[in-house]
C-alpha cells in the first residue's frame, strides 16, 4: 500500500476529529492526524482543499484575522451521519473532477450524480468503486431529478455549456439560463433548504435566475444561494505567489464583483500577507485574473473551457459550506451572493461567513485604493446589467 492509499483509508475508515461537535452527531473523539493525511495524500504533503482562504485571513482592512479553524482540525462526518450532496451536470468535464474529488470528502456520505447524458450513470459506478466512505448514485433525466435532490444538504450545479474562444461568458446565456432555472426548480420542489452553489456560466445573471425562481416557489432564501467566485481567488492567490516568490498555502487574495471580465476585481492592496505591487504588477496581475477564464478558453482552443481548476475551487466552496453548515466556526469565503453591500448591487461577490444555515453574513469590500475604486465604478453598470437580464429572464417568463 502506498502512502497515497495508507493516508486515504485511514482518513476515510476513521472519524476526522475536532475540538468540536458538529450538528449532526458527529463524534469528534479521534484526533486531527487523519484530516491532515487525508489533505497530504491529495495534495503532496500539502492540504486537500487549501483552507486558509476558507477562513478569513488577516487582511489590512475589514476582515476579521485569521481564524483558528485554518489551523485547527475540522469537523467531519463519518459516512453514516455525513451530507447528501448532489452534481447537476455531473457527467460534464467539471462535473465529473469535481465528484470525484467531493468522492473524497469524508464529511459526505451521500453523493447523487445528475445529469442528462446517460452516461451519467456509468460515471457513478466508475466513482463508486474508489474506496471512500460515501455511496454515489447515478440520475438521468429530468424524472430523476428529485430522486437525485430528495434530502440533499447541498447542490453544486456545473450544468449547461461552456465557451468557446471569442464568446463571453454573457454569450452562453440563452442556453444555460434555462438550465439553471429548471434546475433550480428541481432544487425549489424537492429540497428547498438545500444549499445551492451555482457554476454554470453566465454567474453573474445564473444566480438571479436561481433567486428568483425560489421567490417564485416561495423557497426563497438568500443564505441558501450563491455563485461560485472560488476560482478567481484560486487565480489570484497561484499569480500572486508566483510573481512573488511567496509560499502559495499562505497567500490570500479577496477577489470581488461577480464573475465575468471587468466585474471581476481582485483587491490586490488587501493581499494576505500583506504585500507590496508596483503599479504596473498592479495593473498587470488585475487584468491578467479578470481574463484568466479567456486564458483557459484560447488555451484549450474550442476544447471548452476550465473544467478541473473550476472542479478543485467548487469542491473547496463545498467543503466550506459543510464545515459551516456542521457547525464549525469562522469559515469564509468569496462568493456571489445577494447582497446590500455595495448600493443598487442586488448580487456582489464578496467574503461570506458560512454557518448552520448557509451564509451566515455578508463582509463590507473594507478600504480600497483609488485603482481598485476606479475598476468598482467600471464594473458596477456592466454588473448591473448582468442581473438584471437574470432577474427579467424569470419575471417575463410565461
Ligand atoms: C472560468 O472562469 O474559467 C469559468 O468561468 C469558465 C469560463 O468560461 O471562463
């Protein structure tokens, strides 16, 4: 048995153990050394899922300091009394890296794989076979779907299509907003108190989509909805400790907006540890993150777009949300969400504490420069109208 397959089973056979108690029974008696296995033997011998972004970081504003659960053992749950986790579009090129690296994650014990393609099927008896805790089960079609959300804790939606080089991601809405929002209705009718983080592309009008169809329902609420930003502060956190030769576990970087071009902005001055840019770094590195999606697309040249680095930072938005929903403290990441933090800004990506219910609160942006203000006021129309095609999407519907 190799290192890899020592540390796996030991993580997944024995209960990852904290200081804490989680919700949900979790018996917390055995000690942290498995969930640090468990991260080495995924990572080298570094973590699984780099957590410290999934705690708020010391950032020379706002934020809180960095929370004793970077560092502290997390609270998992054995395969019994885990979470139910459902992919929506999980036979796609994210959708089956990112249930497979959720297939590792011992908080899980149920994961439901959906998807229209029958293949889906076939992918959730291929994962099935990987000797982790969790049971996976394959859906297919829509007289699946709520067989597949039936009890679950949280739905990770990648669905729909991706780009191809010279789309924006806004060129994929008359597609993927549908998608979503038959998806959402799936998640309205079968577990409405699911929380749902959505991949699927245009984000920045997917989420209002998503809101709306729940206020439609009457299942509405904004703790229970959210945009996956994760990948741009993956992005910023891999530049940033490149061009600075810092160690990449410890580089924190707030990225804010929503997820799409210009209204994407990393706050560069707000950086984890506290790092100095030239202005022309500074200029380079914000573009640079806010088309580190084009990047992919050009780079795979009509092969679609980023598929396993978007799977690596859902699966870390995921685990965030079950450490919070498990009761641990001080969990937080970026991510689109309603919000009233900035003013006429319905849906702002920003950090988010998660908790029991979700998104417990909502972070203030904290003090910017005069750079990051002036690309704030840029993004704030293009924004803007991205969410309001998503809310209109619904409200005109039939
Ligand atoms: C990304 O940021 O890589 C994704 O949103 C996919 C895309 O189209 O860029």
């Amino acid at each position: 048995m190799t290192m890899t397959q020592k540390a796996i089973k030991i993580a997944t056979t024995k209960i990852i153990g904290s200081s804490q108690r989680g919700t949900r029974g979790v018996d917390t008696t055995t000690t942290a050394r498995s969930s640090s296995l468990m991260r080495g033997a995924i990572k080298g011998q570094q973590r699984w899922y780099d957590q410290r972004s999934s705690s708020s970081r010391k950032s020379s504003v706002s934020f809180k300091t960095r929370s004793a659960s970077r560092r502290s053992p997390v609270v998992h749950a054995t395969a019994d009394d885990g979470y139910k986790v459902a992919v929506l579009g999980a036979a796609g090129g994210i959708g089956q890296s990112l249930s497979l690296l959720l297939k590792m994650n011992p908080m899980i014990s149920d994961l439901a794989l959906y998807d229209v393609g029958a293949i889906v099927k076939g992918v959730a008896v291929d994962l099935s076979h990987c000797n982790t805790a969790s049971t996976v089960n394959g859906y297919c079609g829509n007289e699946e779907l709520g067989q597949a959300l039936k009890g679950c804790d949280l739905v990770i939606i990648p669905a729909g299509v991706p780009r191809k080089p010279g789309m924006t991601r806004d060129d994929l809405f008359s597609i993927n907003a549908g998608i979503v929002r038959d998806l959402t209705q799936g998640v309205a009718d079968h577990c409405p108190n699911a929380v749902v983080a959505i991949i699927s592309n245009p984000v920045n009008s997917t989420v209002p989509i998503a809101c709306e169809v729940m206020k439609k329902s009457g299942t509405f609420d904004k703790r229970k909805i959210l945009g996956v930003t994760t990948l741009d502060i993956v992005r910023s956190d891999e530049f940033v400790s490149t061009l600075k030769g810092l160690d990449v576990n410890d580089v924190d970087v707030p990225v804010i907006g929503g997820h799409a071009g210009i209204t994407i902005l990393p706050l560069l001055s707000q950086t984890f540890p506290q790092t100095s840019f030239s202005k022309k770094e500074t200029e380079d590195l914000t573009v640079r993150i806010q088309n580190a999606g084009t990047e992919v697309v050009e780079a795979k040249a009509g092969g679609g777009s980023a598929t396993l680095s978007m799977a690596y930072a859902a699966a870390r938005m995921g685990e965030a949300i079950l450490r919070g929903l498990s009761g641990e403290s001080d969990v937080y990441e970026c991510s689109y969400v309603s919000s009233d933090i900035v003013p006429d800004m319905p849906y702002f990506a920003t950090k988010c504490k998660f908790g029991k219910d979700g998104i417990e609160e909502v972070m203030p942006i904290g003090d910017i420069t005069a750079y990051e203000q002036e690309w704030l006021d840029k993004l704030k129309p293009e924004l803007k109208a991205q969410i309001d095609k998503g809310i209109a999407f619904v409200a005109d519907a039939p």
